[in-house]
C-alpha cells in the first residue's frame, strides 16, 4: 500500500506514523508525505497518528493507494514539548515538567530583552534585573540556586545549537522567537550535561513551517515612550545644612525650611533666590524604543524558510544612553529526497549600547542626583568653571556632578555575533534516522570608556588632573557537534520503544584584553598616548567537554511511560584522571485516564509523574593549572633585563570534580472539562553537594587557597500551573493562566573551618552570605538591641535613639515565600486585550539609597522632623559591656540626623518586605476586517497598543526588582539579590504600533 498524507490544507505531513492495527507492522512519511507499507490482506486497519493530530483509522479494502488527510488535535495542540537537541515529545510521555512560552507572549509589549520578556512567563522562573538602564542584562534562575559561588543560570539554545547567553542575552531579538520551552528539573536537561545543570531555555525561531504555499511577507513596527516607573519619595520642603541651620557645604539637608531662606550668597558668590529644585525630578527625560521587524516565510511540499530583519533603536531616559540593534536571521528545512531533511539556522546581530559604568556603587553619579538637597538647583547652576571646563562645580567634592559627567564621560560597548548551525537528518532504515547538527557561536566586543581630564576628587583640583582611557576587547567562540541515531520501534500490540544513543562535542575558545591610560596630559583627547600611566593586559583560555549520551522511553497501552537516560561527560578543564563523569536518569509517567477510563467522566486528562536525575556543574570555567603575573610594580622587574613573574595564590586540587546534583520531582497533571480547565502541580527536592570553593590554606604551602570540593545545598519547592477559560463564546472568549512558584534553599554545609561565604557588602552595612544551616542567600548585619524579656527595641537611657547590637546576626532573606503571576486574555471578534499582573509575597529587601536618603534628611521619612517623638520600646544602657534595661521610653527626640545615623549602622532597621504587585503588562489589539485589507492586497492587519510596568503597589523605598550583581565592580559574585546601590530604575512604556500580512 502507497499513500499521502496531507493536513486539512493539503500540507503535506512528513513523520506520521503509518501502523497496521494489532500487528507490529509500521513506518513513518517521509519529508514529502507519502509512505509505502505492506499489508497481509485486504480487511487490514491502517493507523495515522502524528502529534497534533487526531489519529484516524483507515480500512484497506481493494483498493493499493490510500491517501489520508488528518484533522489538527485542538485538544492536543499544546501538548508538544521541544525536549534535548531538539527532539519533539507528547507531553503525556514525560515524566518531567517543562512549560511552554509562545513567542507571542515574549514580544507583545516591544521589551527589547529577551530575559526581561520571560518575567512572570513561566512557574518557578526567577528573573532579577540589575538596572534600567538600556542594553543591561539579567539574572535568571529556575526553581533558585544550586550553586553558591558558580552559575546559577540556564543553558539557552537556539534551534537545537547552545549559545552564550546571560550577559548576552541582549543580542536576541524576541521578536524572531516561535516559541521557548521551558526544561526545569535535572531530568528534564540530563542529555544535555555538565552545561544544563541549571535547567535548559530552548528556543525555537520562525521557520515558515506552518506557512502557506505563496511567500508570506510580516511587518511589524512598534513604538513606546519609556519614563522611569518608579522613583523613591523625598522631601522637598527643608534646605542643605544641619540642625536647622543653612550650610551650602553641607551633605545633609536638616537645615531650616526653604521657604524661610529669603535669598542668599552662593558658592559662586551670586545672589540666588532660595527655591525648592525636584532635582532627581529633572534628571530624567523621557525615553523612546522603536521596534521594526519585518519576516518573509513560505512553506510546502519542498520545505520551509523565515528570512527575518529586526532593528532597535532605543534612546533612554538619560539621553546619552541607548541601545541600536540590527537582527538579521535564516531559519529553514528542506527535503532534497525522500530519505534526506536538510536545516540551516543563521543569526547575525549587531549591538551598540551607550552607557556609563559607574552606574550604581558609591562612585555612581546617580547617587549623586538623589543626594543632592532639594535647596541646590543642580540644573541651573553652571557644572563646570567658565575659565576652564575640565573643573567641576558642585557642593561636594568626593563626588561628581552628574551633569558634567554627561557631557564629558562615556562608555560604548560594540558587539559582533554571528550563530548559527547545519541541521542533517536521514533515514536509514524504518524507524531508524541519523542525525547531525554542527553549529559555531562566535561574538567579539569592543568597549571604549572614556572619563575626562577632571573626572572625580581631581575635578577640584588646580589644575584638575586624572582621567582615563580604557580599551578593552573579547573575543569567545563556541563549536558545537552532535550526532545522534534515533529509533522508533512498535514492539507489540502495546509497546512501544524510543531510543536515542548520540556523542556531543562542544569546544569554547575565548581571549581578552585590556589596554588603560589615566592621569591625562591634557583634555578632550581619548587616546592611550594622552595618559603618563598605561596598563595592558591581555588573557586565553579554552576548555573542551565531550559527551557520550543515551535515551530509552519504553511505553506500554498509551499509558505508561519508562524513560532512562544516561550521559558521561569528559571536561578537559579538571585535573588529569578526573576528567570524566557519569550522570544518570530516570522518569515514569502514568496517564490515569488511559488505565482507568471510566475516569474520563470527572477528567479529560489525568497524569503522574516521578522521576530522579543527577547532573553536574563545572564551577569555575577555566580553572585547570596555575596562571601567572608580571612581578612588577610591587618588585623590580625586569632585572638586568630579566622578566619576573609571580605565580597565582590559588593552587587546583587534584582531586576536583564537578558539583554535583541529585533531584526527585513528583508531579501531576489535571484537566476538566473538556480541557477549559488544566492543573499541572510539580513538588522537587535537589541536593547539590561538591560545591567548588577557595578554600584557606596555610601560607607554608606557597598558595593561599585551594579550588576544591565542599559543601552542599538543599533545594525544594512547590510549582502550580492554572489555565481556566472561564468564558466561551462564539463571539468571546477569556482565557487565565496562573503560574505559582514557592521554594527554599538552604545551605547544609561548608568546607571545614568555615561557617559562612560572603556573596556581596554593601558598604559594610549589611552583608549577603551563605551560611550553614541557613536559607541562601540570607542578610547578615547587626539588628537592634532588643530586651531579651520583651523582644522589644532598647533605646539609649540619655539620648532616646535606639541601640545596635554589636554581635553580627542572619537577618533574613530576599527570596519571596511565593510568586504568583496571573496572564489574563481576552477576544471579542476582532479586538483582544491581554494583561499580566505579578503577585510576590515577602522577602527582605535593603536600599542603599533608603539607608542614605535618611541620613541626609533626604527622604520623606524625615518630614516629621519638628515632632518629637518618642520610640516605642525598652530605656536601657551598656554596663561594662553587659546590657542593663531599665523601664519603658518616655524621651521625645526629633528625629535629626543623630537619629537616623543611628539606625544606619542597624541594617535591620533598613530591611523592608520586598512585596509587591506589580501591573507588568497590557496590550490591546484590534484586527482590521478581512473584507477591507483584502481590497488593498494584504492578507491581514492589526492595530495594537502595548503598556509595561504601567502600576507598582509596594512599601519599598525603591523598585524591589532591582538587584546589585556582579556587574558593579567589588560588590558581588553575581549570586546576591536583594540589595539596591544606587541604580537607575526601570522604564514604565506606552506605545504602540501596526502588523501588516501580504
């Protein structure tokens, strides 16, 4: 028997299964559609079954030629899940949890990251943000942390090829994206290796697979203004200066109310009008993001093709920051023959982000703005000397005035990247296919920054001195290779059987250098010849890992699903005789509703899930061997000529192996009602140990730490996915998704002699570490002094003012209790009106600016500055270091800045609940009637108005989402959240925009 088979549109389908019924007989369609089987007579049943469609049964009869159209499964069509390397599985046979996104979703409102678009998208999916500042990246975990000091984030791939992301994240245009699927648990990533220990963000792009026989043109052009969402409160009603006195030169603002001041002699020996000056007010403009993006794609029986262009030009609120971004991408599949499928995926962006890299930390001149009293009008007043413009004026000579540095200083980050992979696929025999896919991720950036002649402490100076030039550029190139034989076989009447046995190469070269110049000759130059000190640096490193894998998914009736797995990783970047390492899988997945059908009256669909996975971590990238440095300046060398080096403080064990996890997830899936409603509940428990640490060594070894492996950390948390469509219609429909995350993560141990690690300082004030026994990551700082009998504060006997506790304490954590997010849509006819809102609930958050702004007498905090008051608690005093409390507080103090310098050193007094509820995003479509865009020759048009970060209810001093990471120089090892230093907020974005179809 011969045959085609087609969908409803007379696509052909290649891959459908073609079975004769209650036999082992079976093949599968090839690139074209058609198949080819023999059949013992005439009464034979043949089975079509694809995923995504309804299975049908066909009866031969006479006839030798039986072609088939299947009809697309609408109960079913999301039930496809892009798993490792690509490979498609029906939801019902994992026995994992994995959550699709569709691209729709991730680029609906015009967010220009990628990152930035996944918040809220999916359960267990964490995504801090570092700044608001355009072209900045993110932090993502899922289901939190594993490792304390290494990576936490996923491996992201893109068309079956993985590629550098994180801080790169940025050179992805969401708008090329079909869809991301979602690997969360260890088992979900296990083929994927010691790089997927974090879970795995595969990313499919447009591919023309579902489009029509004739080249379909898209464009798209989409336009937003950008406004800083949320800026903290401030008071704007007393002048610079202490107690209640007037003093230009002082950094505090508890001087006398403004309105008082009558007019007075400045620092620039004019007279000036005393005014109120919204200076932080002033500072920001308004920004614009204009997406353009514009898709060609045609399908059919040769093959499919999307050619895409994207362009980003984004302007911040900070005029001299911005982000252009050029996308330009292929992504195809063809079937030369009937045995041969051919893919090529091709990505090239160009990226420039102008910004300023002393955004956040005590350097940042946004710290500045806020700072600065309202009584000084920081935009009126000149910010440079009129005789010579490389000298600063401003009240404050340890800082810089922020708009100088705008129009002197800069920073420009240029990147290159090219990506991209050949995909081959070939049948060998039936049910048995060969595939290859070789790909290569190359990206190079150049960054310039330039701080001028002035900059800094030096800008006060006569003449002013300082400034530096810095040039740096890196250079990264990943090789990926993959080969992979796949075979599908029908044992029985009810089994079935998947195997995949496959060997992976992945190759990693990357170079770097640095080349500064400071202390400048003269201005206006940005060149390394102008500094009298010049610093260079230069770095290569590589690593290889090769990785033999192998995958058996057993079913039974439909209904019972055994899937094992096992990967054994070779890394050349561990001690020779460590360098390989086994990891293995297993997960079960029982379809309730097959096994028991009488079931199908209460559930549409009914599953259970368990499965157990261990993965690795390599920690530390490039850490085999000892590096070494030039011995100079801090020794004479070169002498007589001869170079000097010093070697590293860090020696290797030879013993290190990578960190290891070992994960249990049980799970559920539930779904009513014909599917208008589904429940996928997840609860998992990984424990990591083998954590890779510095850890002390004694300073006879010549090393003063040793990479090695100690520790563990316990994760566990609970995962619920709601999708209702409470409402159905033939006009309306309403559709609500749920995504509810709740984990933990503790730390149960840590390399002997060491009880705690730290992860970042702000300041010295409060801390953010691991410590054992401890949920990660935890404040640790000193609270208030409390009476041990009562638990409430004790403030000083004379003064009033409360006590600190000199003994250091775990304060509590940032991590939320839970996060809920709700994505809400809505169709009538013609128009939709989709929304997302986000629901975090507890946590610790600590503002920097806060503790700041109150010690100046800056927040509005100290408006009731008149009042006296007196502090609810405890009158007690320290008495040969032992505390002594006495009775209740009856002192009324004002509350100066005595007051809240006190509390600045109590960092328990800044720690606010990091709650929030959050508006994320709304967007609003109308889609212009088929009778009217087919008069002017296009196939459709939309109209669509988008809004993001629109409402913000929290009692945080600052926006609760923003984070100090590793990307401000000293603070952090990129694992701490929580802490807020002075960063730019985030945009809050109205636009809108058109979508034509030809």
């Amino acid at each position: 028997i011969t045959g085609q088979v087609t969908d409803e549109v007379g696509v052909r389908i290649p891959a459908v299964n073609v079975s004769v019924k209650n036999t082992t007989r079976g093949t599968t369609t090839d690139g074209n559609g058609t198949y080819r089987l023999a059949v013992p007579d005439a009464s034979a049943v043949l089975v079509f079954s694809s995923v995504g469609y309804e299975k049908q049964e066909v009866t031969v009869g006479s006839r030798t030629a039986v072609d088939v159209v299947l009809k697309a499964d609408q109960q079913n069509l999301d039930e496809v899940v892009v798993t490792a390397f690509g490979i498609k599985r029906e939801q019902k046979a994992l026995g994992y949890a994995a959550q699709k996104v569709e691209g729709e979703q991730l680029s609906a409102v015009g967010n220009t990251n990628l990152q930035n678009s996944l918040q809220g998208k999916a359960a267990g999916v964490q995504v801090r943000l570092s700044s608001g500042m355009p072209g900045r990246p993110a932090l993502v975990n899922i289901r939190g942390s594993r490792s304390i000091t290494g990576s936490n984030e996923p491996l992201y791939v893109i068309d079956g090829l993985p590629v550098a992301a994180g801080s790169r994240s940025i050179d992805f245009n969401p708008a090329d994206v079909e869809s991301v699927d979602i690997l969360k648990g260890a088992a979900a990533s296990a083929l994927y290796g010691v790089r997927a220990s974090n879970g795995v963000i595969v990313i499919t792009t447009k591919s023309g697979k579902n489009a029509s026989k004739k080249p379909t043109i898209t464009f798209d052009s989409q336009i937003a203004q950008d406004r800083v969402s949320f800026l903290p409160k401030l008071q704007y009603e007393y002048a610079q200066g202490n107690n209640d006195l007037f003093d230009q030169n002082a950094l505090f603002s508890f001087g006398p109310k403004i309105s008082s001041l009558g007019s007075y002699t400045n620092l620039l020996g004019e007279q000036e009008q005393a005014a109120s000056y919204r200076n932080m007010d002033d500072f920001y403009g308004t920004g614009t993001t204009w997406n353009n993006n514009l898709e060609i794609a045609q399908g059919g029986s040769f093959g499919n093709y999307a050619i895409g262009v994207g362009r980003t030009d984004q302007t911040g609120v900070i005029s001299t920051t911005g982000l252009k971004r050029t996308n330009l991408k292929f992504n195809g599949l063809m079937t030369p023959f009937e045995k041969l499928k051919i893919g090529l995926s091709l990505n090239y962006a160009d990226i420039n982000v102008d910004d300023f890299p002393d955004e956040a930390g005590n350097t940042s001149f946004f710290r500045t703005v806020y700072e600065t009293p309202p009584s000084y009008n920081l935009v009126g007043k000149p910010f440079a000397s009129l005789t010579n413009p490389y000298q600063q004026i401003f009240f404050r000579a340890a800082q810089n005035n922020p708009y100088w540095i705008l129009a002197n200083n800069s920073r420009n980050i240029r990147t290159n990247r090219t990506f991209g992979n050949l995909f081959l696929e070939y049948q060998l025999a039936p049910g048995l296919k060969a595939t290859y896919r070789v790909g290569l991720d190359n990206f190079s950036t150049k960054t310039e920054r330039y701080d001028e002649l002035g900059t800094g402490p030096t800008g006060r100076t006569t003449p002013p001195s300082g400034g530096q030039f810095l040039l740096q550029n890196q250079q990264e190139t990943q090789f990926n290779s993959n080969f992979f034989l796949a075979y599908d076989k029908i044992l029985s009447k009810y089994l079935t059987l998947n195997l995949i046995v496959g060997n992976e190469l992945f190759d990693i070269r990357r170079s770097g250098s640095s080349t500064s110049s400071s202390n400048f000759v003269t201005g206006a130059w940005p060149s390394i010849a102008n500094g009298t000190t010049i610093v260079a640096s230069n770095s290569n490193n590589a690593q290889r890992v090769v990785g033999f894998y192998g995958n058996a998914n057993l079913g039974f009736r439909e209904m019972l699903y055994l899937t094992l797995s096992a990967r054994k990783d070779y890394a050349s970047n561990l001690p020779s005789g460590r360098r390989s390492f086994l990891y293995p899988s297993a997960g079960l997945s029982f379809v309730v509703t097959e096994a028991v059908p009488v079931l199908r009256n209460v559930f549409t669909f009914a599953k259970l899930r368990a499965n157990y996975a261990e993965v690795g971590q390599l920690g530390q990238l490039f850490v085999n061997g000892v590096g070494y440095s030039a011995a100079n300046p801090g020794y004479q060398f070169p002498f007589n000529g001869v170079a000097g080096f010093l070697p590293s403080s860090t020696s290797i064990s030879s013993t290190l192996r990578p960190e290891n996890t070992r994960s249990v997830e049980l799970g559920t899936e539930l779904r009513f009602l014909k599917n208008r409603v589904s429940i996928d509940y997840t609860y998992f428990r990984s424990l990591s140990d083998g954590q890779i640490f510095g850890i002390p060594l004694a300073p006879s070894t010549g090393f003063g730490s040793q990479v090695s492996n100690a520790g563990k950390m316990l994760s566990r948390g609970h995962e619920v996915m709601l999708r209702v469509t409470p409402l159905k219609t033939a006009a309306f429909n309403w559709d609500l998704n749920v995504n509810f995350s709740k984990y933990k993560t503790t730390v149960e141990a840590l390399p002997e002699g060491l009880t705690r690690i730290l992860l970042a300082d702000a300041n010295g004030q409060v801390q953010s570490v691991a410590e054992k026994g401890q949920v990660y990551p935890s404040f640790y700082g000193r609270p208030y002094q409390r009476d041990p009998a009562s638990g409430q504060i004790v403030v000083n006997s004379t003064t009033g003012i409360p006590l600190q506790n000199p003994a250091l304490q775990i304060l509590g954590t940032p991590n939320p209790d839970f996060e809920i997010n709700f994505i809400n849509t809505f169709r009538y006819r013609s128009l939709s009106l989709g929304f997302q809102v986000d629901w975090r609930k507890g946590g610790l958050f600590y503002s920097m600016l806060q503790a700041e702004s109150r010690t100046r007498g800056l927040s509005a905090e100290t408006l009731d500055r008149d009042v006296p008051q007196v502090i609810s608690g405890k009158k007690g005093r320290f008495v040969n270091n032992q505390l002594v409390v006495e009775s209740d507080n009856d002192i009324a103090i004002r509350r100066l800045n005595p007051y809240w310098a006190a509390l600045f050193v109590i960092p328990e007094a800044q720690l606010e609940d990091a709650s929030f509820v959050r508006l994320r995003e709304v967007n609003l479509t109308f889609d212009l009637p088929a009778t009217l865009t087919k008069k002017v020759g296009m196939a459709g048009a939309s109209l669509f108005l988008t809004g993001r970060n629109l409402f913000l209810l929290t009692k945080t001093f600052v926006d609760p989402e923003l984070n100090m990471t590793s990307t401000f120089a000293g603070s952090s090892v990129g694992n701490s959240v929580g802490i807020e230093w002075y960063q730019q907020p985030q945009t809050r974005s109205l636009g809108g925009g058109i979508r034509l179809k030809f």
